[in-house]
C-alpha cells in the first residue's frame, strides 16, 4: 500500500507538471510569433491557440490520485496515530501500525511514539548515551536543607488507548512538557521528607519506591505508562560527603568490630561446648568408676559372707593366743622377778667381794708406793739432777732437756730442790713404820 501510495502522488503530480508543460510550451510559442511579427520579415505562420482545457482538465484528474494518496495513511512500528478532523477535532481510536484510510483534506494523522522513552537527569554512565534533558543533576532539598543532586532514570511509554486524550488535552511534545515536571515535582515533595542519610543509604530504596508510585500515579492520569524508576546516582554537599565518609568508616569499624565479637563469642561458646563435653564424659567416667565400685563392693560384700566365719575363727584364735602369751608373760615375769632377787643378792655379794678385793688391793699398792717412794728419795738423794729431768719432763713434752749443775745460780729448780729435799727428809722423819702384810 505505500508503494501505490507513492504511485499514486508521483502520477497525480506528474500530470500537473504535463499541464503545466503544455501552457508553459503554448506560452512560448505565443511569444515567439509576437517577436516574429515585430520584425521586419515575412510574416510567419499563427501559433495554435492556448490549450487551456487540456491543462486544465490535466490538472483537474491530477487530483485524483493526490486525494486517493493523502486518504492513504501508513503508521510506521513502533508509532501510532489518532484522526484529528477539522470538523470534528480529535477522533476517538487508535490507528496502530500498518495502512490505515483518512478523509483527504479533512482529516490528518497525529503520530506518537508508542516504545519505551527515558527521562534521564544527571551524567550517563555511557558518554554516547543522550539524554532527553541534558545531564545536570536534578537538585532537591532534604530534610536538614542541605540540597542533594539526584541523577535518576525514567523509563516509561505512552498508553496507545489514550493517545487521543493526550492529542486532545496535553500540550505537546509530551516528553518535554509533562514528563520532566511531574518527575521533579514528585522527587522535590518527596525528599525533603528524609534526611540525607536516609536517602543516601538507610532508606533510598523506600525512596526509590515511593518515587516511583507518585510517578506512576500522577502519569497515568495523563495516559503515561511509567515502567521503572531508577535512582542511579545521589551528590552529596562536600562537606557532608566528608563527614559521611568518615562516618561510614567508623560504621565499617563497628561492622568490623561486631563481626569480632561475633567470632570471639562463637570461640566462647564453642569452649563452654567443649568444656560441657568434658564435663560429660568426667561424669560418665565418674558414673562408670562408681558402678564399678559398686560392683567391687558387691563382690566385696558377697566375699565378706565367706570370709567373716574365718575372721571370727581368726578373731577367736588370736584371742585364744593371747591369754597364752599373757599366761606365759606373767610366768616369766615372775621367774625374771625371781631371777632378779637372785642377781641382786649375787651383786651384792659380788659387791661386797669386789670392795674387800679394792681395799686389799689399795693396802698392798699403798704399801708398794711407800717402798717406791722411798727407793726414789734414796735414789734422788744420790742423783739430785733426776729431779731436773722429771719436772721438765713433767712441765712440758715440748722442751728440751738440758743438765746444769745443782748449784747453778739461775736455774729457777734449785729452791723447788731445796724445799723438796727438806720435805723429804720430815716425811722420813715422821713416817710411821710399815704396818704388817697380810
């Protein structure tokens, strides 16, 4: 059908263009043969007369094909149309893609572009990407007043059911003049309803999310179809930046921190477990040992039954031998009692033997000392230098022996010979006479 339609414009215009040949070659020909006649010359021959009917009637059947052109509307994929009258104004209906037939002259084709639009603020990630809007940032207000730039992404399409409502009452072009207005409007009412660092991380998809049901809603009002919207980007103040930098920093620290303590108490607990097994298996070794005790005492108990006979007979035995040993323990002590008067009167006469023995023996050595001491006082009075001799003998082991004449006058002995000599001589003088040996 476009290619007939084409056909059919081409031949509508090309019969114009012939009418307007023949007047225009008809024209040329009148001018010609008036130039002719102002000439001096022969006179030439008439021109034929103007061919006005030809090229009118030409120019009246090129409208045909031109009419049945124009009734012929193609709507491209992707697009669709509404009739707009110029009686009647916009006409209810859809003309979706493919041939569609129009009033020529009275009726037109509005086209719409039926496949997903984007409404984009703030830089794209790709830098062949255009946006519809530029790439500024769209700038709101938070909560504290501190102003956020939002780089945000809509996605939406027109309602093809509705296109006649959009023709007729929305001003045009549509994705310029209500599509950016209502998404800033819908973020600028929302934002200021949180803080900043709820949009930023705490709650920016429950922003996201309200955003997009405001949208929608109000778009779909307007026979706006909104897909998804997408917050891809939020700018910070500077100085908030720095301060939620820092501020994360710690948060990843405390995040860093919990997941230590979180370690460290599984390590607790997974001590207290081991811990609680060990306990366990001390109790069962303890319930263990104490069955076997049990079980010990049991066989204990029943060997008792055995052995508490041979325990009493061994009881009564042992009792039986130690009367014996008391009877036989006061027989010998009174035979050791007897024994021991029987000593006692033999040391007493061994006593009594012994003291006459020592006195005899101290009568016969006193005796024998007299006579000694009298055959050494003869003996020194005939040697008076023995006397030197024994009393350095005497006096010291140490010294040396040295003889000197008895009439020497240092020699410290001679007074101690003197006197010795006296001495002597009055024990002589007065010594009794031997008493008679036994």
């Amino acid at each position: 059908m476009l290619f007939v339609k084409y056909l059919l414009m081409t031949g509508g215009i090309g019969m114009i263009l012939v009418a307007v040949g023949i007047l225009t070659y008809d024209t040329y020909l009148e001018v010609h043969y008036r130039r002719a006649l102002a000439a001096a010359g022969p006179a030439p021959l008439p021109p034929t007369p103007m061919r006005w009917r030809t090229a009118l009637a030409l120019a009246l059947l090129a409208w045909a094909p031109l009419l049945l052109a124009a009734s012929i509307v193609v709507v491209p994929s992707g697009m669709a149309g509404v009739r707009v009258s110029q009686t009647k104004g916009t006409l209810a209906g859809t003309l979706y893609p493919g041939v569609h037939f129009v009033i020529p002259l009275l009726e037109n084709v509005a086209f719409f572009d039926t496949r997903d639009q984007l409404f984009t603020t703030g830089a794209l990630e790709d830098s062949k990407t255009t946006a519809t809007t530029g790439t500024k940032p769209l700038n709101v207000q938070a909560k504290e007043g501190l102003t956020v730039g939002l780089a945000i992404t809509v996605r939406y399409r027109l309602d093809p059911k509705r296109l006649d409502y959009i023709q007729n009452n929305l001003p045009q072009p549509v994705e310029k003049e209500i599509v950016p207005p209502v998404v800033a409007s819908a973020w600028r009412e929302l934002v200021p309803n949180y803080t900043v660092r709820e949009v930023f991380a705490a709650k920016r998809e429950e922003v996201r999310k309200r955003a997009t049901d405001m949208i929608a809603q109000k778009l779909a009002a307007d026979g706006i179809v909104v897909k998804e919207v997408m917050l891809r980007d939020i700018q910070l103040p500077p100085e908030y930046a720095k301060g939620l930098e820092t501020l994360l920093l710690k948060e990843q620290e405390n995040d860093r921190m919990g997941v230590e303590t979180d370690i460290h108490q599984k390590q607790v607990r997974i001590s207290e477990l081991e811990a609680e097994a060990i306990k366990a298996q001390e109790v069962k070794q303890a319930e263990g040992q104490a069955q076997v005790r049990v079980l010990q005492a049991k066989g204990e108990a029943d060997a008792m039954r055995y052995t508490l006979p041979l325990k009493e007979k061994q009881i009564q035995q042992s009792r039986l031998e130690a009367e014996a040993r008391k009877e036989s323990t006061i027989k010998n002590a009174e035979a050791a009692a007897q024994a021991k008067v029987i000593d006692s009167k033999a040391e007493m006469e061994r006593r009594k033997l012994l003291a006459d023995a020592e006195a005899d023996r101290i009568r016969v050595t006193a005796a024998a000392d007299a006579e000694r001491m009298k055959s050494e006082a003869a003996i020194l009075k005939q040697n008076p230098l023995l006397i030197n001799k024994i009393v350095a003998e005497r006096l010291s082991d140490k010294l040396q022996i040295m003889m000197v004449p008895a009439d020497g006058k240092f020699f410290f002995a001679n007074d101690v010979l003197r006197s010795m000599n006296t001495a002597n001589h009055t024990s002589q003088a007065e010594q009794p006479e031997d008493p008679p040996q036994r």
